[in-house]
C-alpha cells in the first residue's frame, strides 16, 4: 500500500527543489523539514507525528523514539548507513524499511582517495602555514606504489580498489565476507586484520558502525599500523577511539589521518581536530551533487518497496539484531 502521509526528516533532501517535486509528484502533500536544523528527540517526535512514512537521513530513530511513533509504517532511507535506525525495534513494530546500499559509492570513494593524496603530502598542513604567514616546502610521499589497506570490501570499498588501481598500489583488503572473485578481477590481496595493519602504508575503513565495529580501532589496534602511517575513516564515527588516535598523531607514531565523520557530530573534542597532521571534513563523503540526487531518489523508491527492517542485514548480524 503506498504511503499516505510522508514527512522528510533530511534537511538535505528538503533543500532540493529537484527531489522536492519528485516526490510530490507521488506523494502530494508530503511535509519537508525547512527549519534548518537536525530533529531530535521532542521536536522529531512532534514532525512526524501523524505520518505513515518518513523520510530519514542521519536522525536518531531508537527503540524509544520508534515507540512514540504509532503510525509510523515505512522508512525510507536516505544515504547508506542504517547504524542510526533501530532494525529490531522496527522489527517488533512492523515497521518495513526501504533502503538501497552503495548509491553514494563513487562520491565517498574520490574523497577517501582525495585524503590519502592530501594525508601523504601534506596539502592541508602547507595551506594552513601559508595562511599563517609561513612559506616553506613540506617533503611528502606519493601515492602510487604504497601499499593501502582496504577494511571493509562492501560498496564504497570495492570502490576504493578500483580507484586505487590508477596509482599502482598493493592492496590488501579484510572483510568479514571475502569476495575471491573481485580480488582476482582487481589483483587485491585478501588479508586479516592485524597483517593488513602492519603492512600497509595507508589504512582506509569502509565499515558499518555496529557492536562488532564499535572502537574496533582502539589504543592496542592504533598500535599495531606500521609506524607513519596514515589513517582514513569515510566510514562511520564511533569505529576509531579518537583520543587513543590523538595521542598516536601528537606522539608521531602515526603519521597522520583523515576523518570525515565522527563521534559524536560535530566533535567536541579538540585535541584530535586541532592536530597538524590531522584532516577533518563535515561528514561530505556522500555530499556531491550527483549522489544527493541518487540517494533521494533512492529514498522515494523505499517508500514503495520497502521490505521487513532485518532484511537489510546480512545473516552474520540479523540473529544478534533480532534478540
């Protein structure tokens, strides 16, 4: 049954004339988010209050939020992470969630490889000196021909290698389900974890934030990357402990790293951000033209083919979800 009343959480979404009218288009009537701020709590309970489908970007959609929600039957997922929908609470609630995996890939995949450049020579640091008043030559590295490892081979990871492949990299790549067959189209190697640390020059994460995932990345995994290296997460706030990452950056063991999401968002913490050899963007991996458009279009098509929420996990965590 296609939904009645569509309320859109995303401030993105309702910012775009072109997804506005699209949406209409099939769902005359629907309300959009226009008070420039991020819902939460009280006020997102409020907005959507009476609608039978929402919208929903980065907003907060617990177990509890969920409960004061009765009317509410479909979600449609706008971007790629599901880390902030409650599956199993929505589960329980009959709620069905519609969401499309990777249609943000490219977008997130040309920044994480904008960063490695940027991380390895140093692009952000001369700039801040030259605005500072010092001129001066920084000697980097080249990008082609160091070894990177891929954590994390889902949609914008196997982006990532084939990107990678311009540059002449060794890729090493760890995922909890290896793809034999993509490894041998692209000349990736798969790898555990702490090998793939230890080896590669770059580390790039491209994982969903989950218990499992949740400060994967702590103090005693910091310590383990090959002394210089340069840390990327495009992925998710919450799978790197960022202070335990302060002290690897201030104290030189690592060489840098480049993080355009965190935990929480903004940080509020400024001994990681006000680091020279750390980069840090407003969660813009996804924030090109071209994938606004595609992950709005994305999440009107969820409101129509919307499917049971545990659905879209794969089997290794819809028991754990489910409990």
């Amino acid at each position: 049954m296609p939904p009645r009343h569509v309320a859109v959480l995303s401030r993105s979404f309702s910012a775009h004339p072109q997804l506005r009218s699209e949406l209409l288009a099939r769902c005359p009537g629907a309300r959009f988010n226009d008070s420039g701020r991020t819902l939460a709590g009280d006020d997102l309970v409020r907005f959507l209050a009476g609608a039978d489908a929402a919208v929903v970007a980065l907003e907060k959609l617990d177990a509890p939020t969920l409960a004061r929600l009765p009317d509410l039957q479909t979600i449609g997922k706008y971007g790629v992470g599901l880390d902030n929908v409650d599956l199993a609470a929505c589960q329980r609630q009959g709620i069905r969630v519609g969401w499309t995996g990777g249609v943000n890939r490219r977008s997130v995949a040309e920044l994480t490889i904008a960063f490695m450049i940027d991380a390895l020579r140093h692009v952000v640091r001369s700039n801040r000196e030259i605005l500072a008043g010092q001129f001066r030559q920084i000697q980097g590295r080249q990008l082609s021909g160091r070894t990177v490892g891929v954590v994390g081979c889902g949609h914008v990871g196997k982006e990532v290698v084939r990107l990678l492949r311009a540059f002449d990299c060794r890729v090493l790549v760890h995922d909890l389900a290896p793809d034999p067959a993509f490894c041998a189209e692209t000349g990736a190697e798969p790898s555990a974890l702490d090998p793939l640390l230890a080896a590669s020059d770059v580390v790039t994460l491209h994982l969903p934030l989950t218990p499992a995932t949740r400060l994967l990345f702590d103090g005693t995994r910091l310590a383990r990357m090959r002394p210089g290296a340069v840390l990327v997460n495009t992925a998710r706030g919450g799978i790197v402990d960022e202070p335990a990452l302060a002290v690897a950056l201030a104290e030189g063991r690592l060489g840098a790293a480049a993080f355009d999401v965190f935990l929480p968002e903004p940080p509020v913490d400024r001994s990681l951000v006000d680091l020279p050899n750390f980069i840090a963007t407003g969660h813009i991996g996804g924030s090109s033209a071209e994938a606004v458009l595609a992950m709005g279009r994305a999440a009107i098509e969820g409101l129509f083919n919307a499917v049971d929420a545990l659905d879209h996990l794969p089997p290794y965590l819809r028991d754990e979800q489910a409990t």
